[in-house]
C-alpha cells in the first residue's frame, strides 16, 4: 500500500462527496416528498394532550388548549382542535423557545390508524381532526362513529396527513403486508452482474417492462396519491440545509 496522510485525506473527501451526490430515497421520505411537505420537522420538543375528557364540561386537563378549545368552538366553526392546539403551541414555541417547533402528542384515546376503522380509531381522528362547532364533541353510536369517519376521510376538510396514514393502513391489510417492504437481495445490471449472458438478460428486460406500474396513481377510498413516476426526485419542493 503506498500514499501519505493527505492522499487518505483526499481520496476520503471525494468518496463522502460521491456518497452524497446519489442515494436511495425511503418509502417514508418518497411519501412526504410528493404529498409536498417539508422534509425535516424537529421533533425534540412535543407537548402531550390528553383528549379523554373532552366530554366533560368542567375538566381542567390542559386547560390552556382543550378547555380553551371548548369556549370558542361554537363562534369558529370552521376550527379543529388540532388546529387550534397548533397555533397556540406555536406562540408558545416563540415566546419561551425560540420558534422551535412544538409537537402535540394526543393521548387518551385509541388514535393508532386501523382497517377497517374501529370506534376508538374513528372517535379519536373525529375529536381531534373535526372541527366541533360546540361545546363539546358530538356523541354517536359505535356504527355512527365510523360511518362519520368514513365520510369526513373522504371530504376535502380532511387533513392529508390524516389520509395518508388511513391509506397505508388499509393498504397494507389489503394485499397482507405485515412490514414496510424492502428491496430484494438480487440486483441484476450490468455493473454487478457483467457476465450476465443476452439471453438471460432479454428475460428480465421482458419481465421487469411488464411488470412495471405506468399509472402515475393509485386509488385508495375515491383518493388518489402520487406514486412519483413521473415526479423531479433531483428537485426538492423544499430546501434542505446542508
């Protein structure tokens, strides 16, 4: 082996330079990148509310959002209590932290994304997501609960996050999926694979033609998503800092 310390120093600076000129982009990372969000949220910060009492007129469980909440609902018809919890943690993040950004973290309630949608499910995005225009929440059946549900996922007041999150879901329990998938094993191009012989080569060309989705979208509920086919993944619809 020859070289000095400044040929290491050189060769390792233009290997972490070519390391970032291309990578692979996640699932997670695609999904935020086409529904046009930023890609980088700081998350140090998170401030939790409790939602189990909203029905109760006198509770005093976070008082500064959800009993806050409650008194101007019926005069902002249009606002959500995540809505308003937002505004509110972003004054607070720029009068005591410095504009860092303050995540509410809903408790009490049964939110994790289910397929099909259970009452808890329904109930929890409903209180959060819906604007209440009382008092309190309205109460409904178990079946009501999920019937409004499926018609507030489907409405142009649903957030896209909440959409989002319903989808994957629902599409992972449709086609069986228990995990996130990943590539397979086995790359087959010519730099890893240059002894490939034609014949071969024509098969996978054929399969993978066939095989590969030209659909821009895909359908989930009436909603449809980007799949990103067609989408600038060398332009960010955000800037990044570096």
């Amino acid at each position: 082996m020859t070289g000095d310390k400044a040929d290491v120093i050189r060769i390792t600076r233009q290997l972490l330079n070519r390391s970032l000129a291309n990578r692979t982009i996640s699932k997670q990372e695609c999904m935020v990148e086409l529904a046009e969000l930023p890609l980088v949220v700081c998350t140090e910060m998170t401030e939790t509310i409790n939602i189990s009492g909203s029905y109760k007129i006198k509770s005093t469980a976070h008082s500064d959002y959800v009993t806050r909440y409650r008194r101007i609902a019926s005069g902002n018809p249009a606002l959500s209590l995540h809505e308003f919890v937002t505004e509110e943690l972003a004054k607070k993040a720029n009068r005591n932290h410095g504009g860092k950004i303050i995540i509410p973290h809903y408790v009490g309630a049964n939110g994790q994304p289910k397929y099909p949608p259970t009452k808890e499910y329904a109930m929890a995005t409903l209180i959060v997501h819906r604007p209440w225009k009382a008092s309190k929440p309205a109460k409904y059946s178990d079946d009501d609960w999920i019937d409004q549900f499926k018609m507030f996922i489907k409405s142009e007041a649903c957030p896209l996050t909440v959409k989002l999150e319903y989808a994957r879901v629902r599409e992972r329990v449709i086609k069986k999926r228990n995990a996130e998938p990943v590539a397979t094993d086995e790359c087959y191009d010519n730099e890893d694979h240059p002894g490939m012989d034609e014949e071969t080569r024509d098969i996978i060309n054929i399969v993978t033609h066939l095989t590969k989705p030209t659909d821009p979208f895909f359908t989930v509920e009436d909603i449809k998503f980007d799949k990103g086919l067609n989408y600038n993944w060398s332009k960010r619809c955000f800037p990044v800092s570096v």
